[in-house]
C-alpha cells in the first residue's frame, strides 16, 4: 500500500504495488482510494495532480455531494454514485460533522450494529448494487489518467469497492482484506481528534468512546457481513462481480495490471 500525505484527510492511497496471486501488480497512479476531498488545500491539490487524476468518483450521498462539495480540481470530471439509501446515509442528517457527533455516537443505536446493516445495505439495496455497477463501468472506460474514487471517510462505501476491486484484479483474498483493514492506522488518527469532541459533547460520558471506534473503524466483523451478504444472495464474489455487477474481468486486468 502507498500512502499519499494529503494534509486535508489521513486515509489516501494508491492501489498500485498490490500484487495478484498471478505475480502481476497494480499498476502506479491508475485508482487511488481516499476519504472527502472537502477540504483540500493547494498542497493537497498538487499532490493529485501528480497521481495525474482525471476522474473522482463520490460514493457519498446526493446531499453530502452538494453541502460537503470536494473541493474542484481543473481539468476533473466529478461523479455521484450514492451507494447507500438516503435513509441509511447518517451524513444525510449531517451526523458526520464534529459539531453533532452525538447523533452519531448514539447508545440506542449502537455503532457496531449501524456499521453491520450498512454493510449489508450496500448489496441489497438498489442504490448499492447501482453504484457500484456503474463504478466500474468507469473503471472499464479509462483510458487515460488515474480515478480516485471516495466516500466521507474512505472506509466503508469506499473500503468495498476497493475490496471488490482488488478482488476483481486477481489479488488473494487475504491481501483484499488486509488492504481494508490497514484503513485503521488511518482512522486511529481520526478517532484520536474525535474523542475529546464527543466527550466534551457528553459530559465526559467515556461509555461513548468504544461507540465512537466502532464507528470509525474497519473491523473484519464488517467486511465479514458484506461478504456473507454477497455468498447469500449472490452464490460467491466470482458471480456477484461476473453476472450481477456485468464486470469484464480480462478487460478491467488488462486496463490496470502489469508484470
């Protein structure tokens, strides 16, 4: 994994250097992975421009798209896919901004088992199973420069479709999971700058903190629920991607793998 110093967000990443299980890697500056582009900066900016990105694709839903607008790059072409029911979406509410983390951090809801439906909704739901079919219909598209692709965090709408992606390219499923579960040295940091937030919020109310990491982390229980979601409903990854999500397999490796 290449991590990419953004000074805007912690969890930016190039997908090149992973390797298959067929000894070809990833190619350099083609898919990059990342949370919101809000908030970027020219130091930021000129980082991407580097990784020659021509295409960012948002997985955030249609508010979160227009109230927390990425910041626009010249030259860019920007594209919502809303992977999640606006119902599901917590942002949709604005439950993602430091000033409300409260909603988010609820005792009644739990984040564990909100983190678990969300997993589970992105392979159900009609807006799931669209957004990540046309996420690599993009994919297939390319022919020039690299697509970063981004939720609000980078974890979980975005931590599956690089997931599915690795997958698709012929990567070991061990390193697929590997690859969504390095996302935690990312949200350490984010859950580091959170704490202090929900405890002043609470009161000091420190039974919110283990609330608060579940959910800004990437626990293998989540990516367990997607993948059980998929063998349920689907048979296996290798049907889902094929029949469902109409992915050309041969053409998407040889668009993105190198010896």
């Amino acid at each position: 994994m290449h991590n990419i110093k953004l000074m805007s967000t912690h969890n930016t990443r190039d997908l090149g250097y992973l390797k298959t299980k067929d000894d070809f890697k990833i190619k350099k500056k083609k898919i990059l992975r990342s949370g919101s582009l809000y908030k970027i900066n020219d130091h930021d900016i000129k980082m991407l421009k580097r990784y020659n990105v021509k295409k960012v694709i948002d997985f955030r839903s249609e508010k979160e798209f227009i109230y927390k607008a990425d910041i626009r790059i010249a030259n860019v072409e920007y594209i919502n896919l809303p992977a999640l029911p606006k119902k599901e979406s917590s942002s949709d509410t604005n439950k993602h901004s430091d000033s409300n983390l409260l909603e988010l951090v609820d005792k009644n809801t739990g984040g564990y088992k909100m983190l678990l439906s969300t997993y589970e909704n992105l392979f159900i739901t009609k807006e799931g199973l669209s957004a990540y079919t046309n996420f690599f219909k993009i994919l297939l598209d390319n022919h020039d420069g690299s697509i970063l692709f981004h939720c609000s965090q980078g974890k979980d709408r975005a931590g599956m479709a690089a997931f599915l992606l690795e997958y698709a390219l012929g990567v070991s499923l061990d390193d697929c999971y590997k690859d969504y579960l390095f996302t935690n040295k990312a949200m350490e940091l984010k859950i580091k700058e959170l704490s202090p937030v929900v405890l002043k919020q609470s009161n000091n109310d420190k039974s919110l903190l283990p609330i608060l990491r579940d959910v800004f982390s990437a626990k293998i229980e989540y990516l367990n629920k997607a993948v059980e979601t998929i063998n349920k409903n689907y048979d296996n990854l290798d049907n889902f991607l094929t029949n469902i999500l109409k992915v050309d397999i041969k053409k998407l490796r040889k668009i993105y793998l190198e010896k």
